[in-house]
C-alpha cells in the first residue's frame, strides 16, 4: 500500500474539493475550518491539548528558557526545509530582536535551512534529501557551544536534512537536546530508502522515543489532519509549526522575564500554555469570520490577476512584510508557478530580511522595495494585484515604501490594503480598491493578556497579528492558485517534482486521480520529465536524485502526465500542444477526450 495515502500531513485525503469550491468565500471558509483542527485534533489522534503533548511543550520550554538563562555557552537552533526553514528563520529572528531590546538578554538564536539562504526565497527542495548535509552543517554552526537546544521541524516527518541532524544530536545527546516538531504520528514517519544512508527518517526519529522517555529529547508531533490541498504543509503545518515555536518562547521569556517560579511550577507553566493556544485558536478563527467577504475579493482579484498573465505583489516593512515574501516563495514548488508571477518586497531589502549570508545579490533575488520601483513598477498594468502587507505600520516616515505605494495607486492595477491595527495612515488607505482590516478584537483577549509583563504582552500581540496576516495571505495566494486551474479536487496538479518526497507525492497523485498501477504512474511521469515517448534504459534506471537533476525544471509534468496516461494513444508532443491551448489540465482532458 501507497504510504502516502494515509498520511495526514504533507499529504493526505480529499475532503474537500477546493478545486471547484463554488464561491470564493468557500475557499475562505473551508481554508479556516481546516486551519482550527490545529486546536480540535483529528479523529481519534493525540492533539495539540493532549497530555503528552503539552508535556513535550512544557519540557522543550524549560530548555528554553535555559539557553535564554545561558547564552554565552549555550544556543538554540530551528531547523527545516522549505516552508518549515523559512519558519524557524522568521522566528529566531524576532525573537533575537526581543531579546536585543530587553535589558539583560542576549540574542542566542539560529537557524539552519536546507540549501542555505537563498532557500528562504527560493525553493531548493533537493537538498531536504541530504540527511548528510543537514549533520555537516548543524555541527559547524554549534562547534563551539557547550549546549544546543535543536528543533528540529518537518511537518509530515519526512525530511532526510533533518532526520540526519536529529541523529547527530542523538549520537551527541551530552550536549544536543532535540525536539522534534511535524505533524502526523510517529508510526507514518517517513520509511523511504535515502541515497548515500543507512537508515530512514523513521528509524531515526523512531529512536528519539527513548531519548525522550529518558528526558533527554521532546517530540512534539499533534496530529493535526490533512491540508485543505494535499501536501501543501505550508498552510496549516506552518501555521501550526508558528503556534508551537510562539508558545514556546512567550512561555519561557515570560520565565526568563523575572517570575522565576514558573519553570518549576508545572501546573502554572500548563495554564500558561492552553492560554495562549486558546488565544491563537480565537484570532485564526475571528478574523475569517469576519473578513470572509473581504478575503474573499482580494481571493477574486489576485486569480484575476495570474489568470491574466498578470502579477501578484506584495510589499511591505519588518516582520508583517517579510511574511509578503515568505508566502510568495511557496508559490513556484507549490504550484509550478513562475518566480515573477508571485513576489514580495520589503522595504530595506536584504538588511532588513536580517539572514545570515546577507545580500544575496543579483537583480533577480532583489527583495528592495528599489528593485520594485525599478522593474516593476512601471509595467503595472490593470492585470496585477498589489497588496500593501501590515499597511497600518506604514507611516509617513517611511519614506521609501510610502511612496511607492502612492505611485502604486496612481496605476491601473488593484491595490489593496491589509491592515493588522486600527488604520492610523488614512494617507496610506485613501484611493485603494479593497482592504482586509484584520484588527484583532484585544478586549476579547485581555484576560488571557493580564499574566504577562507589558513588554512580552506587545510581544504576544504582534505573533498573533503575524499568524493571522500568515493565513490570510496564504488563502489570498491558494485562492488565487486555484482560479488559475492549478488546484484538482484537493491535489496541486502542477507541483514541480523536485525531491525525493515530491517524486513520490507525484506518482500517488496520479495513482490515485487515474487508478493506474504505481509502476506505470512512475513510467508516465518519466516520460513526462524527459519529453521523450521512449525512455532509454538509463533513464528508467537512474536514482531518483539523477532525474530530479535532470529534469526536475521541466514544466508541466503532471498534466503531461495525467493526457498521456488519460488519452488513449496520447503522445507527448500532443499532449504539449493541447496544453498550450488549453493550459488548465481541466479544459485539456476534456478537449482531447473529445476527439
Ligand atoms: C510545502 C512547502 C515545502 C515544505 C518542505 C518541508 O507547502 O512548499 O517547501 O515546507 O518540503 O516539508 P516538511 O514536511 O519537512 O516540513
């Protein structure tokens, strides 16, 4: 049986079909349903409030809050590929910054993404295969430390970089305390074979049950359910990923912070705990309750937008903009879509981004809001959607990105304006076409609030203002994916295929939409990536890794795929040319069955 098809995270069921979802406010509340069973669980599984879980909350969090009491000697890394990396960069580096404005902290984060810096931009899926890799780099950045606290995070459990780090810290376990963050239940962990290794993501975080029986390691895995789109962990297991990391600082700061009782005392730590979640349960369900219409537009006019070969921007400053272009980097993996169709800027640029390697460089990675203003700006046309992220920070004084907004609105494309506070700019919303006010309603939270000292309170309110700005861009992105004709049933139909988990996502997707065998589903998308009707004997044997090499950039793969194997007697060249034609594979399959 196809391990992927009962895995809850990173792949998983239909439940719904956002692909023909009826209306754009469905889009919204089916994407919110899904997005809560973080807090309510799936089925029968431990979730988020079980014992055990908040037991390995609880334990990751007294570690914490030790590093934080330490931090010469010691450090905390977070870890992950693709959408999780890009999680744990974001996280780290805010909480530095809190700890760099408290008198007495210092900042002792770090993290590690797999394929370095640039992947926090642009997707570099093969190298989440390199368990190798992932040991090399962990045990560079910490040689000097005495202890490191390592999250590790892959939501559906399957990351090789960061199974292999996980094992360098079970080998070192006198100075590496590891958590395991993802999603699904231990026993679906990912037992594929790994290039160039003796053991499976599954083996080895299997072995880190006894490291945690003996306290010396917390895995925190609830299970959460399966994505609203199959495999696209970047929605509810990042945002559950931002819960998790979120509670685990406010709690162990709020220790650090002077109420030194805490760390002891169990039961309040857990109180603390299932009052934050309760928090981040209230906020990621009011606001598209609220906002549903509002979304709902801007879901309209950014599908508008890519379905028009138009853009989709976004721009901003600090933490609220920088989710502009964490969200816009999921886009090409996700959906096959080009790098310029989806783009954030923030104002600062690279400085700003605040990543280890610093600028990286070339006109093509420029996140500046002066590489907007130079490229992009000028071709605006009524075909794009520029979105104008935590527009309620942009003040006057922001001079850079003020006023390119104002020369945005003097454009024929669709500005709109997302808001995370009272609108204090009336400069800034004047003359948009839409706005999304995602204020929080505080007073509702403030007998959560009251427990902790103003500073971390301010804390508080921004991540659970970021989390919320986190769904709404990705139910604008998604959405606007999915009027684009990317999205089939639940399944991304035109995700690239470009590592070893995305290879087998691919064939279980076409298993499962045409019926056919797994061999022949692996021998159609072979062709598909080759662009050949015969495969050689070289290709049909190479390792996967030689064809995500080879081929991984070839667009289109899977509805080549889905004509070759759904058309009798369908050749590539045939099935390339209705696709030109007719680029939703929708439109394709029916074209070519009539003829
Ligand atoms: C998924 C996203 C991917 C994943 C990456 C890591 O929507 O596009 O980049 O984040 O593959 O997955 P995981 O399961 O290890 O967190």
């Amino acid at each position: 049986m196809d391990p992927y098809s009962y895995q809850w995270s990173g792949t998983g069921r239909v439940r719904w079909d956002l692909g023909v979802a009826c209306c754009f406010n469905d889009i919204v509340s089916q994407i919110s349903k899904c997005d809560l069973e973080i807090f309510k669980g799936w089925m029968d599984h431990e979730n988020i409030f079980s014992d055990r879980i908040l037991q390995a909350l609880e334990d990751t969090i007294h570690k914490a809050t030790q590093v934080f009491q330490n931090p010469t000697k010691s450090c905390l890394v977070m870890s992950g590929c693709g959408t999780s990396g890009r999680l744990g960069f974001y996280v780290s580096r805010d909480i530095n910054k809190f700890l760099c404005r408290q008198g007495g902290l210092t900042a002792c984060c770090d993290y590690l993404i797999a394929g370095g810096d640039i992947a926090l931009l642009r997707s570099t899926e093969a190298q989440e295969d390199d368990p190798n890799l992932g040991r090399k780099v962990l045990d560079q950045l910490c040689a000097e430390k005495e202890y490191v606290l390592y999250i590790g995070i892959t939501c559906g459990l399957s990351a090789a970089y960061v199974a292999g780090q996980i094992d360098h810290c079970l080998q070192n376990l006198d100075r590496f305390y590891p958590v395991l963050i993802g999603f699904n239940p231990l026993y679906q962990a990912r037992d594929h074979q790994v290039e160039n290794w003796n053991q499976t993501c599954a083996s080895v975080f299997n072995r880190m049950q006894e490291a945690q029986s003996q306290n010396k390691a917390a895995i925190l895995n609830p299970v959460i359910g399966p994505e609203p789109i199959t495999g696209s962990s970047r929605m509810k297991g990042g945002t559950a990923t931002k819960v998790l990391l979120d509670v685990i600082f406010q709690v162990s700061l709020h220790t650090v912070m002077g109420d030194t009782n805490r760390s002891s005392n169990n039961s309040s730590s857990r109180g603390t705990v299932k009052k934050l979640l309760n928090m981040y349960y209230k906020v990621l369900k009011d606001i598209p309750d609220r906002r549903q219409d509002d979304i709902a537009m801007v879901i309209s006019a950014a599908g508008k937008s890519l379905n028009s070969n138009g853009h989709l921007y976004y721009l901003g400053k600090d933490h609220l903009g920088m989710l502009g272009l964490i969200d816009a980097s999921e886009c090409p993996p996700t959906y096959g879509s080009d790098f310029e169709d989806v783009r954030g800027f923030l104002q600062g640029g690279f400085s700003s981004w605040g990543n280890k390697e610093g600028d990286l460089g070339n006109s093509q990675n420029d996140i500046s809001i002066e590489a907007f203003t130079k490229h992009n700006l000028l071709h605006l046309t009524a075909n794009d959607t520029v979105i104008l992220v935590g527009s309620s920070s942009v003040k006057e004084d922001d001079a850079e990105l003020f006023n390119v907004w104002k020369e945005v609105k003097k454009t024929a494309a669709t500005t709109v304006c997302l808001a995370t506070n009272q609108s204090k700019s009336q400069v800034i919303d004047e003359g948009v076409n839409l706005q999304i006010n995602l204020q929080i309603h505080w007073a509702q939270l403030e007998k959560y609030m009251e427990e902790f000292p103003t500073s971390l309170q301010q804390q508080i309110k921004n991540n659970l203002m970021q989390i919320s700005t986190k769904q709404t861009l990705n139910m604008i992105s998604t959405g606007a994916h999915i009027l684009k004709g990317k999205v089939y049933h639940n399944y991304m139909i035109d995700l690239k295929l470009s590592n070893n988990k995305l290879f087998y996502r691919g064939i279980s997707i076409i298993v499962k939409l045409l019926g056919v065998s797994e061999d022949k589903a692996r021998n159609a998308i072979l062709r598909s990536m080759y662009r050949m009707d015969d495969l050689t004997t070289d290709q049909t044997e190479a390792q996967i890794s030689q064809h995500i090499l080879n081929a991984s950039n070839i667009p289109k793969v899977l509805p080549v795929t889905i004509l070759l194997l759904g058309i009798k007697g369908c050749t590539i060249e045939r099935a390339l040319q209705t696709l030109t034609e007719y680029p939703a594979i929708r439109t394709a399959f029916q074209t070519l069955s009539k003829h």
